[in-house]
C-alpha cells in the first residue's frame, strides 16, 4: 500500500511540473486584454510585442523563475520518501545526538574521593553528556557519606558481596587485588549491562583530571569507536614526569601497545569479548598479556590527564615515591575536539613514527647521559637485548619494567621521552617485528 501511495505522489509531482509548463505557454499565446491585466498578466508582463528579441528574454525570465518555484516543491516531496519506504513503517526517524560517556569511579575506604569527584564535577561540560557513576566496594560508612554528599550529581552504587576472596596460601597477601578485580568486574557489568551504556571512562578514587579531561576523552571517542586496531583510550603517560615531557606540546598524542590504565575509556564491545573470561585477581597485568591485547593498540597523551594524590593502597605505594608523584598533570585546555586527528590512524601513524624514529641520528648512552648531544635532536637511542634496555632505561630515569615483553609507553617496542631537554627515542634495531614475551 505504502509502494502504490508513493507511486502516485511521484506521477502527480510529473504531471504538476508538467501542467505548469503547458500553462505558461498558454499565456503567452492569449491576447493582451483591454482591462485591467488579471493575476496571470501582472506576472508575465503585458503580453506580446513587436520586440520578438525582448520578447524571448522575458519569457526566458519567466520560465526560470517558474521551475525554480517547482524545483522547492519537489524538494520538499523528496524530504518526505522516507516516509513510502515500507521497510520504514512504524519507524520514527532518529534525531543525530551526541554520544554520552559516563565516568565510572572505582571506589572502596579513602575519603579522599571528595578530591576526585570536586574536580570530575567541577570540570566536566554537561552531567547529562557525563553523568558520574561511583561503584564503592568494602562498605566503608565514612567514604559512603562523602559520596552521598554529592547528592544527584552522582549515581552511588554499592557492590553487595564483601565476603573474602578464597585464595591459595601464598596468594593470602594478595586478597586485596583479587577483591578489586571482583569489584571492576561487577561495576562494568552494571555500567554496560545494567544501565546500557555503549562506552565508559574507568578512574579510580585517588586521581585529579585535567581542565581537560572530558574534552580530550570526547574527541577520542570517535577513533576508538572507528579504529579495530585500538581498544583503549588512555588519559595516562607511564613516564610523564616533569621533565621528561615536552610542556610545549600538550595536544601531542601516540599509540601505544602497552594498556596504560589510570583514567581509560572502554567499548562495550571490548568488554563484551572481556568478561567472560575476566580475572580473579591481577586484571591490569592480565590486560597486557599477547592473549587479551591481541595486537591492538591505546592513545595515550604526552601530558598526562591525569594525577595519582594515593600513595596508600594495596599496591603500598610500588613506584609512587619514585614515579608517580613526580607526574606532570596538563594545566593547558587543548580544544581537541578542534583538531584534525586523523594521523591516529594505524597505518598513516606507523608510517610517520617509524620514519621519525629511524631517521633519527643514533647516538651512545654515554652521550645522552651526560648531555652532550648535538643539534635539536631528535635522537635514537638503541638497544638489543633485555638487559641493555633495563639499563637505559633505569639509568636515564624512565620506567624499566617491561609486561609480555612490551616497555610502558612502547610502540612496536619504541619508548619516547626528553632528556635534558631533547627527544630520545629508545628503540630496537630497525626491522623490529615482534615482541619477546619472555622479557617480562
């Protein structure tokens, strides 16, 4: 029935156009009459002369502005075929609306979480865009008070199995990880089961975000969502200190290999493959392993967006004291959401990155240590084996630990950073292929 309707809207549009056109000449055939001219002569002029030239270009006139008249009109039917389509019956057409990303906030016993949530709320555009969810675990009143302060701003929720974990003997010291690995598996079950949601950005309860923060999540969110080859955004540089970073350029992003965590955005379809299959205990390592990055990459920033203030926690402050107090959290709004990052793509990045990085100038780690380099670099540093890249890095100040084979912050093995104010890039011998998942 729809198909027959639109059948005769369209042969009557024809026959419309068609009507008009044969009106028009019927016009210009008819005699100029004697009394005053009707609606048609007002429109056409005073009808023939013996200027056949003058006579022609207002006909000419005519007839343009008379098919522009019809031209609307079939504008104006063509706007409305989807509504003969029959596979549209029943349908309302969708409204285009910009994708809402919540913001996830792991929590447990740190009341501390009045920092992290002053600063998301504080900073984020729009609470319908960005509503704030807080899991807490461990039932800490204190901490629920502080979060229930927040009132509507926040969504509360509350993991209802506190019992311990059954673990191995010498895995007891470790009943805390597993807890949290049961916690982050039962928040984004909600998150993306519960309440739906096709995207999410995980921060635990001890990080400050940039001015930045949502803005730089935002613009990403279509390159996740577009590039099969990433499967995380990452507000997070591993070697982000001051110093170590170039303050001139906070919009520079990398892909990275390695799952930085510390402020990341998920696809449900990455959990959907994920959780099944998800840990008891020790869920960020097991995220960097061959079998569950499955070569797929991270965007990562130069300037961190985020800031760690908890030294305290079931970690007992591994690496804080030495690293991550010292990391530089971006102060510079950066418009991304503005900006061309098409370069972020697979290919066209690889391309460049690996130009940039072998047509660097190699240089001694003697050289690079003692800050003898010369010209504005930037640099290649490189190194063999696991040893030489332990080394390097432990010695000029960057994290050297390395998971399955992949060094934090690496690109096919590559880790970039400054020193003493030039760009080194740490690199394999050109041909790299692979990573060596015993060097771990």
């Amino acid at each position: 029935m729809l198909r027959k309707r639109g059948s005769v809207i369209l042969c009557g549009a024809f026959l419309f156009v068609t009507w008009n056109a044969i009106l028009v000449l019927l016009l210009w055939g008819r005699s100029p009459q004697p009394a005053q001219p009707g609606r048609e002569q007002r429109e056409l002029g005073d009808g023939p002369t013996n200027d056949v030239v003058a006579d022609v270009l207002r006909m000419a006139d005519v007839f343009e502005a008379e098919l522009e008249n019809q031209k609307k009109i079939l504008l104006q039917i063509q706007g409305h075929r989807p509504l003969w389509d029959p596979s549209n019956k029943g349908r309302v057409q969708p409204v285009p609306q910009e994708p809402v990303i919540p913001v996830l906030v792991i929590a447990c016993n740190r009341v501390t979480v009045r920092r992290c949530l002053d600063k998301l709320v504080e900073r984020r555009p729009s609470a319908e865009l960005h509503p704030i969810i807080v899991s807490q675990d461990c039932g800490h009143a204190e901490t629920a008070e502080v979060i229930g302060s927040y009132g509507d701003k926040v969504v509360h929720l509350k993991q209802p199995d506190l019992s311990d974990i059954a673990v191995r003997p010498d895995h007891k010291k470790f009943q805390g990880y597993y807890k949290i690995s049961r916690h982050y598996h039962w928040a984004l079950n909600q998150v993306f089961k519960n309440l739906s949601y096709s995207s999410v950005v995980i921060v635990e309860d001890d990080l400050e975000v940039a001015p930045d923060f949502f803005e730089y999540f935002r613009a990403l969110h279509p390159v996740l969502k577009s590039d099969p080859n990433l499967w995380c955004v990452s507000a997070w540089n591993d070697n982000g200190r001051d110093g170590y970073v170039d303050p001139s350029q906070a919009n520079l992003l990398y892909r990275t290999d390695f799952f930085p965590g510390l402020g990341w955005m998920l696809r449900r379809e990455v959990w959907e493959e994920l959780e099944p299959k998800w840990p008891a205990s020790f869920w960020d390592d097991w995220m960097r392993q061959p079998e569950q990055r499955r070569n797929r990459a991270c965007i990562r920033p130069e300037i961190s967006r985020t800031l760690t203030f908890g030294r305290q926690g079931v970690s007992l402050g591994q690496f804080y004291d030495k690293y991550l107090r010292y990391i530089k959290l971006n102060s510079e709004f950066v418009p991304f959401t503005k900006l061309d990052l098409s370069f972020l793509k697979e290919e066209t990045y690889r391309e460049k990155f690996e130009k940039e990085v072998y047509s660097a100038p190699v240089v001694t780690y003697e050289d690079v240590k003692r800050g003898q380099l010369k010209g504005s670099g930037p640099f290649r540093l490189q190194y063999s084996t696991k040893d030489s890249f332990k080394i390097f890095a432990k010695n000029l100040g960057i994290m050297d630990d390395l998971k399955s084979g992949v060094p934090r912050t690496g690109y096919r093995g590559v880790v970039s950073f400054l020193s003493k104010g030039r760009r080194i890039y740490l690199a394999p011998a050109p041909g790299w292929t692979r990573y060596d998942a015993t060097w771990g």
